[in-house]
C-alpha cells in the first residue's frame, strides 16, 4: 500500500500500465455493471443541471428512467449513484457511429458547452474510492471484460496506471499531492523491479 496524506492506495495504481482503449472497449465502463456511478452529494446539483441543459441530447430511455426514477438515486447511508437503463448503461450515455459508448457530459464539456467534465469516479475510473476510518482508499478494480484493452494498449505504450489518471488524480487532490503521490509510485516500481 501506499499512503499520500490522507489517501491509502493500492501497489498496483502504481505498477499496473493501462492506457484506455475505447474502440477496442467500446466504452464498456459506461454501459457494463450492476449500479450506476457513485457520486458525492455535491455533484447532485451538477448532474441535475447536466440533465436539464443536455436533455435533448439523451437517448428517449435514458429520459423516461430519469423522470421515472430521478437522476440520481441512493440514500446519505448507502451512497449516490446515476440512474442506469436496464440497471446497467448510465443515462448519460449515447453512442457514437461506431457503436462507442461516450459520455453527453463529456461531450458537451469537450465542445464548451458545459463546464463541468464528469463524476470524479467515472474521471478515476478503473481506480475506486472509499471512505473508512477517516481515510480514502483507493483500489485498481481491474475488471477484464471492461479493462483488458487498455491494459494491453498500457503495456505498449509503456503508460501506467498513475500517470494515465494524473488528470483526475490532480483534479481530485491537488498537484502538489500528486507529484508526492509519483514520486511514491516511481520508489514502489523500483522495489519491485528487484
């Protein structure tokens, strides 16, 4: 394990390479599962603003599951997540002509249209968080119908796990956190190469 501040992160952050590869994937941790994204009570806001300024942009599914069973569901005690269709594909998902999963926020962010990216677990994802103790861990969940590609896609590139996610790991801690947070992964991969 490897301990940052506050944050308790699993070796293979570190030492796993991935590299995402959607047209391999086909953008399968948006549509595979068995629960929507969590998400953090602040990001409910955000999400229901997505939903109303996007609307137009989502699937007819994706709008009668929102306005059937809202946005968001969960409890303060049990978490947060997106509403899913069928129990799996986000509502903010559409595809592409390839039949590539891609996200309307993301979309609309990329475009300018929306200033805001994603959920910050999606934007770690395949890393995830949780709370124990007053500290966050953070764990690789390797699942190898959604991550496989882009494992392998990492192994040729050479790009790991940690720098793959700097942008989401900046967004979520800082810089200067994760500039601590190489430097451990860079000692962590020298003590295994031995």
């Amino acid at each position: 394990m490897i301990k940052v501040g506050d944050i308790i992160l699993s070796d293979d952050i570190a030492t796993k390479k991935f590299s995402c590869d959607t047209p391999k994937c086909k953008g399968a941790c948006c549509v595979v599962g068995d629960a929507g994204a969590p998400v953090s009570r602040e990001e409910i806001p955000v999400l229901h603003k997505a939903y109303r300024e996007l609307k137009s942009e989502l699937r007819p599914e994706s709008i009668q599951v929102a306005e059937e069973d809202g946005v968001v569901i969960g409890t303060k005690e049990k978490g947060y997540e997106i509403s899913c269709v069928n129990g799996a594909e986000c509502i903010f998902v559409n595809y592409d002509e390839q039949d590539v999963a891609f996200c309307t926020i993301q979309k609309a962010y990329f475009e300018g249209r929306f200033g805001w990216e994603k959920p910050i677990s999606c934007h770690l994802y395949p890393v995830r968080l949780k709370k124990i103790s007053g500290f966050e861990y953070a764990n690789f969940e390797y699942v190898p119908k959604l991550c496989s590609a882009a494992c392998s896609k990492g192994e040729e590139e050479g790009t790991y796990l940690a720098e793959f996610l700097e942008k989401p790991f900046v967004r979520r801690y800082g810089q200067e956190w994760y500039d601590e947070f190489i430097a451990a992964c860079e000692y962590v991969r020298e003590s295994t190469d031995d």
